[in-house]
C-alpha cells in the first residue's frame, strides 16, 4: 500500500497545474505596480540615453514600444543563425573579420534599441507591466542568446570553459532580478551590465575583427601555470571577477536595504535562501556532473547549455514575474528538479560503473524539451492574462477609453451647460466666468 501511495503522488505532482500563473488575488498589484529603476552609468546619462531621445522622436508614434523590444531581440538571434548557416554549429574554428564586425554593430544596436522602447513607451503613453516584464523577459533571454555567436568568434571551444563563459551573462541577470525583488528598485552602479559592459563587448568584437578570431587561439603563459589559449584565460579572469563582483552587489544591496518596507514584506528565511542559492546549485550540478565524468559539454556543447539556460530561464522569469504580483515563489520547479535527478542516477553509475544508465544525449535532448517547453507555456499564458488584466495589446498601441462613469458625468455636465445658455438666451443674461481654483 505504501509504496502504490508514493507512486500515485510523484504522478500527481508530475502532472498537476500551476495555472493561473497570475493569481486573482494578486492582480491589483499588477494593475498598481509602478516600475521603479536607477542607473548611475556615466555613458548612459552623457551618451546612450541623449543618443536614444533623438532617434525615438524619429519614430512614428502609432509604433508599438513592444515591437522595438522585439527588433532589438532579433539583431542577437539573427547574427547566430547566419554563423551557423555559414560557418556550422561548433563554437570554434574560422570565422571571418567581417562576422565579428557585424557582430559588433548588431550588439550596439540591440542595447540602442533596447533603451528606446521605454522612451517610446513614455512617449506614447503606452508603459505597462506587460512591456516592461516583455523588455526583461527578451533580456534574460538575450543572456543565453548572445552568448553562442560571442562564443564563436572568440574560439571558446566546449567543456567547462563554455558553460562557464555561458554563466557570465546568466548569473549576473538572475541577481539582478532578485536584487529587484527584494527592494523593490532595480539600481545599476555607474559601471553596468546592460549599458557600460554592452559598450566593452561591441569593443572586443571590433578588435576580433581587427586582428582576427585566431588571435584567441594564441597559445600563451601570462602566470607561469602552462601554455593555454588566450580565450581560456580570460573567461577564467572574468568569472573571477564576475563572482567578486556579484557577490559583494548582491550582499551589499540586501543588507543596505533590509529594514526598507519592501524587504520586510517579501522577506521569508527559507526562500531567500532558495533565491539566493539557486543559480549557485543549478552551476554546481552541470559542473559536477561534468567532473564525474560525462562527456555532455564535450560532445554535445549547445544542447547541454541549452538545457542550463532553459532552467535559468525559468527562475528569472518566475523572479520578474513575483516582483510585480508582490508573491514569493519556488525556483526549484518541478521541470528543473527532474532532470537533476536523472543526471544524479547516470552521475552514481559513473562513479560506480563508468558507464551512464541514460544515454547523455537522450538526457539532454529530454531536458531541453521540458525546459523549453515549461518556459514557453509559462510566457504564452502569463502574456494572456497581463493582456487580460491591464487591458493593453501585445504589439498594437490601444486607444484609451474613458471610464464609464467619467463619460456619463461629462455627458450630463454638456447638457446642464446647454440647458444654462438657453435659459440665460431667454432672460437676456450673460453667463457667469467659471473661476477655476487656479485662478
């Protein structure tokens, strides 16, 4: 009996819903939230954003701010396709200067575009919690996106040193997000991720293509560990120092705003932790997993860090998402948990056996499609009941309309002042100025 009840409740667990994703107690806080951010990057207030509020006037006003988002999306995803077309899917061997120069442009102009939907957003009178969750949802994206054609021209390889460049973006965004969660604030210091480090890889893709994508393949030893790729020692430099870095934002941020109202309300021992931990623990299962022998990142580098980026992606969407209903949520999801389970059983026969039960690439095309899956049923019905909700359109700007009982009120309003010119027309008298409080 004991064990058909274990059974029947991992099956229930497997399938049951979590629809709605928005609950209806929580939707007028969508409909209040008010987006609230800081960025304190020179290049932003001296360059970027004056360079943005010229070209946004040039746009059309009937423009939807989504559709800039998406545009901005598209100058990421199209430049991989073209790699991949062109020069096949591995992430190295030849690429050609004018691909890393027209990755350099494509990447400029993505964050241009990206900081003009909110201006055109404000311009038109059209901001909303769906365009801004819309904007960050495509960033955190981007996060994973971005990466692979970046990748390629700089000869990252497979293996640890791909996942590892992966987490560069990944990690840094999903702290973000939950820096934005718990104060309420999204606060960017003066040296950025989105704006000021944006700038620094359109550099670097300008000088790829300048001394060309074999320049990272050079065979160097600046520290006296051995000969190693010039690529490899930088994304080894920059996790360091991403990790310096996001450590201390993340744990000077929280502890500066921890007695603010927003922290005290959102602010539960054990969720924190499971916020807090989860990009660390999702990292620390590929990696091990890897070390105990699978050849996953080795033999099968995209799928596998595709599989990595679906999981990230779920809890940063599900981090945005919680910031504008106000609700705590579990990254530990159902479609993440999984898959870790399996990798742990094929991880116990490696260590035992040598052999995997379930063969990695099966794993990982199973892992991938239930990620991908999860994200994008999360994103399609989260994007209906926002429409639902707020009212607004996805990519249309929609006409306001005035409430009902504001119409009424004008329209009996328009006639007691009819009905007062042809009472006045009738006695020969001059209406009274209406005197506002103004005045």
């Amino acid at each position: 009996m004991f064990l058909p009840r274990i059974i029947d409740y991992q099956i229930e667990y497997l399938t049951k819903s979590n629809r709605p994703y928005i609950r209806p107690e929580a939707e007028h806080n969508v409909i209040n939230h008010k987006h609230n951010s800081q960025c304190d990057s020179l290049y932003y207030a001296y360059v970027q954003s004056p360079m943005c509020d010229w070209l946004v006037e040039q746009l059309p006003m009937w423009l939807a701010p989504n559709i800039v988002t998406l545009a901005s999306f598209a100058f990421n995803v199209i430049p991989h396709f073209i790699i991949i077309g062109l020069y096949g899917n591995a992430m190295e061997g030849y690429c050609p200067s004018w691909v890393s120069f027209m990755l350099g442009v494509s990447y400029f102009l993505y964050t241009t575009l990206d900081n003009m939907d909110g201006k055109q957003a404000r311009r038109t009178g059209s901001g909303s919690p769906l365009g801004m969750l819309f904007d960050h949802g495509l960033d955190a994206t981007t996060a994973i996106v971005v990466m692979y054609p970046l990748g390629r021209i700089h000869q990252v390889g497979t293996g640890l040193d791909l996942l590892g460049f992966i987490m560069m973006s990944t990690v840094s965004f999903y702290y973000l997000t939950i820096e934005e969660y718990y104060l309420g604030k999204l606060h960017l210091p003066m040296f950025s991720g989105p704006d000021d480090t944006s700038l620094f890889i359109s550099g670097v893709c300008f000088f790829t293509a300048y001394v060309g994508s074999d320049y990272w393949m050079t065979e160097a030893d600046p520290f006296g560990f051995g000969e190693e790729r010039l690529v490899k020692f930088a994304i080894r430099f920059l996790i360091m120092f991403e990790i310096c870095m996001v450590s201390s934002s993340v744990y000077n941020n929280l502890s500066a705003g921890k007695n603010t109202e927003t922290f005290k309300k959102r602010y539960q021992p054990l969720s924190f932790i499971m916020h807090l931990s989860f990009m660390a623990v999702l990292s620390g299962v590929y990696i091990a997993y890897y070390l105990v022998g699978s050849t996953m990142l080795d033999d099968y580098p995209k799928l596998t860090t595709m599989c990595y980026g679906a999981q990230y992606l779920q809890a940063a969407l599900r981090t945005m998402i919680a910031s504008v209903t106000k609700e705590n949520y579990n990254p530990y999801r159902r479609t993440v948990l999984l898959p870790w389970f399996l990798m742990g059983i094929n991880a116990v026969s490696l260590l035992s056996s040598g052999h995997t039960v379930i063969d990695d690439f099966w794993l990982m095309v199973f892992t991938c499609i239930i990620g991908w899956a999860a994200v994008a049923h999360f994103v399609y019905y989260v994007l209906q009941d926002l429409t639902r909700i707020l009212d607004v359109n996805i990519f249309t700007i929609k006409k306001k309309r005035a409430p009902k009982a504001t119409a009424e009120a004008s329209k009996r309003e328009g006639k007691s002042e009819s009905a007062e010119k042809i009472l006045n027309s009738k006695k020969n008298i001059t209406p009274k100025k209406k005197v506002s409080k103004t005045e």
